[in-house]
C-alpha cells in the first residue's frame, strides 16, 4: 500500500510515517518510481509503534524494543534478551512513577477547587 493509504488506515501523517522510516522503525520497499510500498503488516506495527511512543518511550528505545517484541506465532523472539526485560521493567517503573505524580497534582487541583467552591 502507499504511504497515503497507511496513513489514512493508521490516523498517522504522512510526516509521522517517513520519520519512523528515517529511525529504522518501518521499512517500506519502493516501486520502479521510488514510491513506497509498504506491506499489510505495517498497519499493525504503525499501531504499536504509536502505543510505544504514547507509554512515553523515544524513538530510539522503540528500535530497539521492536526486533525482539513478539515473534508472528505469538511468543516471545528468540532474540529477546534479559537486557530487554529489564529496560522494559525500568520504563514501567518510569511510567508508574509519572502516574503517581499525576495522581498527586490532580488530588492537588481537587482541593484548590473544592476551597475555590467553599469561598
């Protein structure tokens, strides 16, 4: 498919879907005139890329946690190491502590509104 309908299937840019090119985190062969032509498969991994970078990860995590996320029978990749596992725990450890933060800051907020409410 072209770069035109991905975006469209995936409510990604365009821009968006070259960068991830340019980061090696989606490959796109090229028609005889250099457009690209991206596989069925790439629908997916656009989906998951985009949930990787909303759980807070960088582009360059992402490309390294790609090649070892889960092999098409469902498992884990054979290439997955213990280093991922930890880098993966470590991220989560980062995104729970970003909740607990943002748990406080609301509750925070619910008291200045409630006083605002009572004065």
């Amino acid at each position: 498919m072209r770069i035109g309908e991905l975006a469209r299937r995936t409510n990604v840019s365009e821009r968006s879907l070259r960068y991830y090119e340019t980061q090696g985190l989606l490959a796109a062969a090229r028609t005889r005139g250099g457009q690209r032509d991206y596989p069925e498969a790439a629908v997916d991994r656009v989906v998951l890329i985009q949930e990787l970078f909303a759980a807070g990860l960088h582009s360059s995590k992402i490309a390294q946690l790609l090649p070892c996320m889960r092999d098409a029978d469902g498992g884990p990749s054979a290439i997955a190491t213990p280093k991922l596992v930890t880098d993966l725990a470590a991220e989560r450890e980062r995104i729970d502590r970003m909740i607990a933060d943002l748990v406080r800051s609301r509750d925070t907020l619910d008291e200045v509104i409630e006083a605002a409410r009572e004065g």
